[in-house]
C-alpha cells in the first residue's frame, strides 16, 4: 500500500493486495457481491493486475482499530493497452461531492503519472456480473447483474472534470416469447443455417471461432471494454455455474462449416419466483460475420434461444429478458423493437478523459 496523498481527515492510498481491494470493493457497487461471484472477481483481477485507489477516512480509527473499515471510497485501475488507463466500481461510502472529487482527482493524478493518454470507465470487470457505464438518470433501478445502479451525482461530477461520453449503451425489457423463425422472418432462409448450444463438453471446439467473431466483427464504437481474451474462461465458467445447457450458441454455416454468429444468455440471480427459480436473463455479445449481416439471423438465433428459457420439464420459467445495445447500432434497436415488442428501460454511458 503506498499513500498517495494525506490531509487532515482524509488520506489516499494505491493499493495491490486483491483480497485487501475486495474487501472493499462493495462501496463502488449497488450490485450485491454474492459468494459465488468472489472467485471470478479474483480470477479477474489477476488476469488484469488491477490496483486500486482507496480513500480513507483517519478520524475514529482508534474506536475500531481491531475490526473497523474507514475505507470511504474506491476506484479499481487496470489496463491492457499502454495508452488507456481503464477505472471502474467508483464509489463513494455517502456520494459525498467533496470525496468523488477527491477521488477523480487522484484518477487524472495516476494517469497522468503512468503516462497515459486516455482514461476510459467505469468499467466493473468480470463486465458479465458487474456491467459497465453510469446510469442514466430515469433508468429502472430493479436489482440486476451487469446493469450498474448510481447516483445522478457522478455523472455531473465526472463532467465538470472534464470527462466526456464516449459511449451509450441502451438495455430493452420484454417478455419472452415462443416464435419460428421461418414465420417472423418473411422472405429469410434459414436453410443453410444450423444452431448449436455450447456446453462445457464441446466449448474448446467453438472457441477459437467465437473469439475471432468478436475481434473481427464487433463495430469500433463498441470496443470500449479491455482485451476480453483474458478473461474469456472467466466468462464461460461463470455461464457453465448456473448448470443449464442452453445459455450460449453458435450458428453454424452448413455449407461452408464456417461458425459465423454466436451469442448468450446471462441469468440474473436477483429475480427468482417462490420456488427459486431464474426469472430473467440478458442477451449479450450477440455477434454475426459481416458477410452474414442483413440475412435475419439475429431473428433465427433470438427464436432458437429463447423458448428454452420456459422448459416445465426441466423446471425453467424465464419469462423475461433484456437486450442491452449500443445506440449507434440503429438495425439492432429496429429489431427489438418492432420483432420482440423492447421497451427500453436503461441507458448506461461510458466516460473518456484525455491527457495533455
């Protein structure tokens, strides 16, 4: 732990111990960190080296010397990329203005100490659990994973010192519902197009393929989020923990053998029924070859994936989920909307700084 700075009631302190940082890592986050997310955290912090800046409060440390926490604020920093400084779970204990800008101000600080040229956040890795942006004001605030809850008091803060949008990621609720793809779609053949869920079984045959589809595919402005390539085994344990076999897809080109599409569903493990079961899940990293867009495959892959979330049999009852999209990306909002009636609900935004 090295003290960055130190004033008469508060002090800042860089700190590297990831058991240390996640003992407090709840400040930066409305999300509960139920036991079960606390080895992907782990994991992911190690895969990133992530050090965080904490905010101490000195006064009363004597009246809990043994087993206190005057820990008052949080910021996790990490990169993968020379050039951007990444910082995410922000928080302050009370959103206290004074304490943010202390806190922003030690961010800028660090950046521009380590030399780099941009700062971009907050970003809550593992994102599947944690999410990434700050609310917009007006957003559902119904308890989600990878939907981050805040105060409208850090977004003003982060924009009078200098921070900027660099992104905006909108989320659109409905209920599910059972469709065949040949009868939504019109005059799209799905023929040629085979769907294939990915278990831990088969997962090493994919995921080269999946990958690649991300890197090679996914729209500039929405590459905001650090190398995924590190922690994408980080990604699919956690799936593979809820133990349903229908949770992540690929499609497969039948004529070439090529797998030009893939996707899946995140539980949320906050909305359950009486008995405990799942009531809701969020599409994410829906992803189709360039060559292959603009032939209604996210209408096959949403119609393949969705009626197994209500299986009696095996006891599921999903009956509703998000969609979670960036809003430049105009032919994905106009599909959930008029195909799968998405009300948005939540808009999330992505912050930039840069360094002189």
């Amino acid at each position: 732990m090295q003290i960055l700075i130190s004033r008469p009631k508060y002090q800042v302190y860089l700190e590297n111990s990831h058991k240390k940082i996640l003992n407090h890592l709840q400040i930066g986050t409305f999300i509960p960190i139920l036991p079960k997310f606390r080895n992907f955290l782990i994991r992911t912090f190690k895969n990133y080296d992530v050090k965080a800046i904490l905010l101490v409060n000195k006064e009363n440390h004597h009246l809990f010397r043994d087993n206190g926490d005057n820990v008052v604020g949080l910021s996790i920093l990490f990169n993968d990329d020379p050039d951007v400084l990444f910082f995410g779970y922000f928080g302050a204990y009370d959103h206290n203005p004074y304490k943010i800008n202390l806190l922003i101000n030690e961010l800028k600080k660090y950046a521009k100490k380590n030399n780099f040229k941009k700062i971009v956040g907050p970003v809550n890795i593992p994102v599947i659990i944690f999410g990434f942006g700050l609310m917009e004001e007006g957003s559902n605030k119904q308890l989600c994973t990878n939907k981050p809850i805040n105060p409208p008091i850090y977004q003003r803060l982060f924009f009078k010192n200098g921070f900027y949008v660099k992104y905006i990621e909108e989320t659109y609720y409905t209920r599910v519902i059972r469709c065949d793809p040949n009868k939504i779609s019109g005059s799209y053949d799905f023929s040629e197009f085979e769907y294939i869920n990915i278990i831990k079984e088969n997962l090493h045959l994919y995921l080269n393929d999946m990958i690649k589809l991300h890197k090679n595919n996914m729209p500039s402005y929405s590459k905001i989020t650090p190398n995924t390539e590190k922690n994408v085994h980080v990604l699919f344990d956690y799936l593979f923990s809820y133990k349903k076999d229908f949770l992540i897809w690929v499609i497969k080109h039948k004529p070439t053998e090529r797998i030009i599409a893939c996707g899946h569903l995140a539980p949320n493990p906050f909305l359950k029924d009486k008995h405990g079961r799942l009531l809701s899940a969020s599409i994410e990293h829906v992803v189709i070859e360039k060559d292959f867009q603009g032939r209604g495959l996210s209408i096959f892959m949403y119609c393949k994936a969705l009626p197994n979330v209500i299986n009696p049999k095996r006891g599921d009852r999903m009956k509703y989920y998000t969609n979670s999209i960036g809003i430049d990306n105009k032919r994905a909002i106009e599909f959930v909307k008029k195909y799968i009636n998405g009300i948005r609900d939540r808009r999330h935004l992505i912050l930039e700084y840069k360094l002189n």
